[in-house]
C-alpha cells in the first residue's frame, strides 16, 4: 500500500508538514493526530489581547486540513514505539504504524520551576504560552480588572516560544490598560538581561507606555526570574526577594518540548536534538521533530519557523521515499511584534545548517531588525507586512 506518514500535533509545524505532503504527494497515506477540535494560534494572541482582533479570529478547526485528504485523529500520542514504529493513542483501539514519523508537539510548561505554580494555578495566573483556554483566561483576567489594579508579568529564561513575545505581551497589555484602565500598571520581571528587539521595545515603552509599564531585567545585582507565586494572594516574588502583590498576574515559566518528545526518548535535556540539514531527529530512526520541540538554534522558536522546516522536512520524506538525492535544507524567519496602534516591529534572516563548538546549528545570514528611529510610515508598512503575513500563514495551515 502508499507509505504511511504520521505527524503528531496539529499547530504549524504539523500542519505545515501535512498539507506540503499532501500537494507535492498526493499517494500517502497521512495521518495528522491532534487532541483539540480547535487551534488557537499563539501567534497574534497578544494583538488579540491587546483588543485589535476578537478570539474567534484567532481560532481554526480542522475541516480544511481534512478537506485536502489527511487523516486528522482527534486524539493524543501517548507513546512512540521507534523499533515498531507505531504510535499509541490515548482513545485509539490500536496504535498507528508509520513509515515515516512527524513528531511537531509544541512546548510544555515547566511548573516546577517556580514554587506555588501548577496546572491549576495557571487557571488563576495563566501563562497564556499555550494557545486556547489559557489565552481566553488571561484577556478574561484583564477584562475584569478594576482601575487601579496591578498586572504582573513574568518572562522566562532561554530557551523558549516566541523569543520577542513577552515584550509584545508588555505593550499589548500597557495599550489595554493606557485605554481602558488608565489608573492601572504592568510592572515585568525578567530571567534574562538582554532579549530579542531590545532596542525597539525600550523606546516603545518609553515613547508609549511611560508610566504604565515598569521593566525589570535581571543584572549583577538583581536577579529578577520569578521563583515563587502564591495564586490565593496574588503574590509574585522573584529570586532576588522582591514580592508583588498582583490583581492579575501573567506568569510565563521556562519551557520544555512537548512531553511525549522526552517520554519517546528525543530529548536531550529539555529539547529535542536534530540534524540541521533536515530535522531528522538524532535520537531515532525515520523520525523527524520540527517547530519549538526542536534545537534548532539560532532560529527561534516561531511558528514562521515551524513551517519553514516543515518544508524541508516534506521535500526529505518524498525525496527519501523515492529515493532521489536529498539536499540539506534552506530556512527562513521573520517575527513581527506590534508595539502599539498601527506600529509593528520586526526580525529575521535566512538560516543553514553550520556548525558551532562542535556542534550542528543552524547559521543565520541575511539578517535583518527594526530600528527603534524606523519612521512611523515604515512601522506602519511593517504592521501591515505582520496581517498579511497571519492572513496567508493561516488560510495556507487551516484554510
Ligand atoms: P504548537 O503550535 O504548540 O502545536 C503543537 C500541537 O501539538 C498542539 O496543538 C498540541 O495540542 C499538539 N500536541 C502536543 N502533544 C501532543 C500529543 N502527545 N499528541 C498529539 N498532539 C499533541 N510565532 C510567529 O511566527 N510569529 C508570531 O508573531 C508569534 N507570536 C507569538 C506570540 C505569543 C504570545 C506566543 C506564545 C507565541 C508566538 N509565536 C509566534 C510562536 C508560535 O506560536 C510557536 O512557535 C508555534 O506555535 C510553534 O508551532 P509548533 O507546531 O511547534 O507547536
């Protein structure tokens, strides 16, 4: 019979990789297995939170990926057997063989990271790193806000999802209490000292959100990584002893792959080592890991960097299966972070596999970052270049 092909996780990096399969092969048999009915995207939750998009314009089924002819199982991988190559779902009667396995299955929360956080405290301080239920929370959260009320966020260390993220968040946030909650402050405590667009978000913070937003970076005096939450009374400290009390708080722990990567033996530490060439995974045969689940610095972990590798990774598995040479992949990313009303941000560049330390990478080149003196036209064009760029990536996964 058509070799089987198994993705596992239904967000850009699988979806990606099944919808190129299915158009460039259309003899596979594709298995797409993905426990929610519905994806919300991460990306432009944050402009979703800050009130420029409702939730639903962020939230997609499934039907058109079903539509082209894949599989999609409603259900999760439970265990990947890589001798016999099948994989054990939750519900399903029988696990799945493959002939060539897609494992895509986004981050984990680290909840032991800080004391006090749990899946159930994220009900009450949601992270809103995962996209759905906890993106709803947080905006809800922010909703019922009274004027006055402190918001405390918390970004984490390196490595994790959507590198700029947290400081869009900042500014998201900021703009919703600047326009509805003018009494209201953010204040951030951050793991690191230096992050992605540094430069462009200081100045919007400055330029923008003055007195609305308080940055703290950890530096040779305080380290600012929150350590402790205590959801009943709000408080929010950090490892340097700082606690504050917050009405809401947006706690985003370190990260890890997916949890069925470690549990199928593909991790090393917290993520998932592959060969830069084309995200095969070092640790199994016939088996791939794209998307954030991957080591595939310097690109970060990015769902425009999910589908890139999804490309290569199809144009591998037919090339593979075919026999035909198989050429070491090209990738490609950009990030775009709105700042405020009509003003995006952006970062990117070409990546290919190099080595570093010894080590497999993947070297950027050609790369490119917004100036915190970019004119406001130039902004504008730029938020303008992130819309359609979330139109065409969408209707492209999901349409
Ligand atoms: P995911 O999107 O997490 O998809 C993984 C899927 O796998 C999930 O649907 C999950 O349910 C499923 N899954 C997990 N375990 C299993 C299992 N055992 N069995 C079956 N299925 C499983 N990226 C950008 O490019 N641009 C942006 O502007 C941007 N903004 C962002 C803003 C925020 C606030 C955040 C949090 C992220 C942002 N990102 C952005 C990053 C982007 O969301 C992620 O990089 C992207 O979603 C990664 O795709 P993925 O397919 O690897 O993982």
């Amino acid at each position: 019979g058509p070799a089987k092909i198994v993705i596992i996780g239904g967000g850009p990096g699988g979806a990606a990789v099944a919808n190129r399969l299915r158009t460039a092969a259309p003899d596979l048999a594709i298995t797409l297995v993905e426990p929610k009915e519905k994806y919300t995207t991460c990306f432009y939750s944050n402009v979703y939170i800050g009130g420029f998009r409702s939730f639903r314009s962020i939230t997609f089924d499934y039907e058109g990926v079903r539509k082209r002819g894949i599989t999609v199982v409603t259900d999760a991988a439970t265990a990947i057997d890589t001798t016999t190559k099948t994989v054990t779902l939750a519900r399903g009667a029988s696990p799945l063989s493959y002939d060539r396995l897609v494992v895509a299955p986004g981050i984990d929360i680290k909840f032991d990271s800080i004391e006090g956080y749990s899946p159930e405290a994220a009900k009450i301080m949601p992270h809103a790193w995962q996209g759905g239920e906890q993106t709803w929370i947080l905006k809800e959260k922010l909703l019922a806000l009274p004027d006055g009320g402190l918001v405390v966020m918390s970004s984490p260390p390196n490595p994790y999802r959507c590198p700029p993220g947290p400081y869009e968040r900042a500014c998201m946030i900021a703009h919703f209490l600047k326009t509805t909650k003018p009494k209201s402050k953010i204040i951030l405590f951050d793991a690191k000292r230096y992050y992605s667009k540094q430069a462009v978000f200081e100045q919007a913070f400055m330029e923008f959100y003055k007195d609305i937003v308080e940055i703290n970076l950890t530096n040779e005096i305080d380290d600012y990584s929150v350590v402790k939450v205590n959801p009943q009374t709000g408080e929010v400290t950090t490892k340097s002893g700082q606690t504050e009390r917050a009405v809401v708080a947006n706690i985003i722990p370190a990260q890890k792959a997916g949890s069925i990567a470690a549990s199928a033996g593909l991790t090393e530490g917290d993520w998932c080592p592959i060969n830069p060439q084309n995200f095969s995974s070092t640790k199994a045969r016939d088996v791939y890991v794209i998307g954030d689940a991957a080591i595939a610095a310097d690109m970060p972990k990015s769902a425009y960097a999910a589908v890139s590798q999804a490309g290569v990774v199809a144009a591998d598995i037919i090339a593979d299966l075919t026999g035909k040479p198989r050429t070491a992949g090209r990738y490609h990313n950009t990030c775009w972070s709105m700042v405020a009303p009509g003003d995006s941000a952006k970062i990117g560049g070409d990546y290919s596999p190099g080595e570093k330390n010894g080590k497999p990478f993947l070297k950027g080149e050609n790369e490119f970052i917004s100036q915190p003196d970019d004119s406001p036209a130039v902004r504008l064009e730029t938020n303008q270049e992130s819309q359609d760029w979330y139109q065409t990536v969408v209707a492209d996964l999901f349409g």
